[in-house]
C-alpha cells in the first residue's frame, strides 16, 4: 500500500506559484512511478540552493532538505544555471564532499550538468549516500522551465544500471506528460 505525504506549507518552498495545483497533478504519475520501479517516489523543488522533497508517493521518507550537486534533482535544478552562475555559487559556497563519490571539482561538474542537460534526466550515484542511488527527471511548466523533479531512489542493490534502464522509459513518458498538464509546448525549453 502506498502512503503520500506532503510537506509543511509546500507553496512557502517553491517558486512555482501553483505548487498545490502541481502537487495534485503529480500525485496520479507517482504512484504509477512508485509502483514501476517498487520504490518511493518524491517531488523535489529547489529551496536556497538545496533540494526539498514536497510530496512522497511511497512507503520510504525522502532526506529533505539535500544539497544541489550531489541529488539528481539537484543536478536537474543546476542544469539550468549557466556557467557564469555556477562559477559565482561556487566561489561563494563550498562543494561539500559527502561520500567518495561526490563530485567536488567545478569542472568535472559542469561537465556532469552537461550530461544532465543532453540526456534529460540526472542521475546520484552514491554521491549523496553511500549505497543509494537515485534518478530524477524534470517537471518544466508552460515557460520550459524546470517547476521541479520527480526522483526515485534505492539502495544500489536493487537500483542497478539494468534496472533505471529498463523503467527509465516510463519515467520520462510521465514527466513529460506531467509537463504537458502544466502547460509545456515540448518544442520549448527556456
């Protein structure tokens, strides 16, 4: 059985002006989400350059709030800053390293947002915690901008290559579909 839980006053922690609405449109396409990949599902909004986790579709609690470079919903949120933003926030905040695997060079990061940007969806690889993996697709509102993303996580166990391969396809068939609840022309990408 499935369990949804929404956060303290969402609308406060985003930028989207109609972060209820988008939180009851998206409730339908994580629960299938949650069922395809048998693990929790979260909506994720970027909050004073942290991930926060606004709505759960699942049995497991999302870590909320998370850093940026480290999440692949942060890695989503990040996609969208040019260079010259990412080279300011950096100077100004530190690249904390949580793990061994946690990206900490500007440079190599830049090039993992340029992934990111290509292939349309951002992955962790126990970058935030060692043993978990997550993948998050972005949710984009009428201007092509990303309003917020959809991740699901799991321990590497059962999150293997194999496996986000193999639903990764429902994954961004939802999110574009989400998307186009919200407005999205797919031809649009600010």
């Amino acid at each position: 059985m499935l369990q949804e839980r929404i956060s303290p006053a969402p609308c406060q922690h985003s930028h989207y002006p109609l972060h209820d609405d988008l939180c009851r449109a998206a409730l339908p396409y994580m629960r299938d989400i949650a069922k395809t990949f048998g693990e929790s599902c979260c909506l994720n909004v970027e909050n004073n350059l942290s991930v926060l986790c606004t709505l759960e579709a699942g049995s497991q609690r999302c870590k909320s709030p998370a850093p940026l470079h480290c999440t692949g919903a942060g890695k989503l949120f990040l996609s969208c800053y040019s260079p010259i933003e990412l080279g300011r926030l950096f100077t100004t905040k530190k690249i904390e390293k949580l793990t061994g695997r946690t990206i900490t060079s500007v440079l190599t990061l830049l090039g993992e947002l340029g992934h990111v940007r290509k292939a349309g969806y951002a992955c962790d690889n126990e970058e935030y915690k060692i043993g978990m993996r997550s993948i998050a697709v972005p949710i984009r509102d009428r201007t092509g901008k990303i309003a917020a993303g959809i991740s699901v996580g799991a321990g590497t166990a059962k999150m293997t290559d194999e496996h986000i391969l193999e639903n990764l396809p429902k994954l961004l068939l939802s999110a574009q579909q989400l998307s186009r609840k919200l407005g999205w022309n797919e031809g649009f990408i600010s």
